[in-house]
C-alpha cells in the first residue's frame, strides 16, 4: 500500500466513525421524538374519553331537566 493509499484508508475511517457518531445522535432523536408522539397520542385519547364522558353528563342533565318540566 502507498503512502497516498493510507492517507485515504485514515480519512475514511474518521469519515466512517463520525457519520457512525451522527447515526446515533439520529436514532436518540427519532426515540425522542417517537415517545413525545406516542404521549401526545395518548393525551389525545384521553381528552376525546373526558369529552365523551361530558357529552354524556350533558344529555342526561338535559334529560332530567325534561323530565321536570
């Protein structure tokens, strides 16, 4: 192997080990920003059940104020 050959075999591991490096920066941010979604989902569900749960309240209090009339 040449001198020249070594050089470009050196540069590609550093090349190699930082795009390694920014991989893993990566995949830490996509598990980040998996998790924040799969809260913000379960917020969603748990806010349609809360509205569910007061749509209902609000057609039985309408009902029994019917009922009183």
């Amino acid at each position: 192997m040449t001198n020249v050959g070594m050089f470009d075999e050196i540069d590609l591991s550093h090349k190699f080990r930082k795009l390694k490096r920014e991989n893993q920066k990566d995949k830490k941010t996509i598990d980040v920003l998996t998790t924040d979604n799969d809260i913000k989902d379960y917020e969603i569900r748990t806010l349609k059940e809360k509205i569910n749960k007061l749509k209902q309240e609000i057609k039985e209090l309408k009902d029994a104020l019917e009922k009183t009339e």
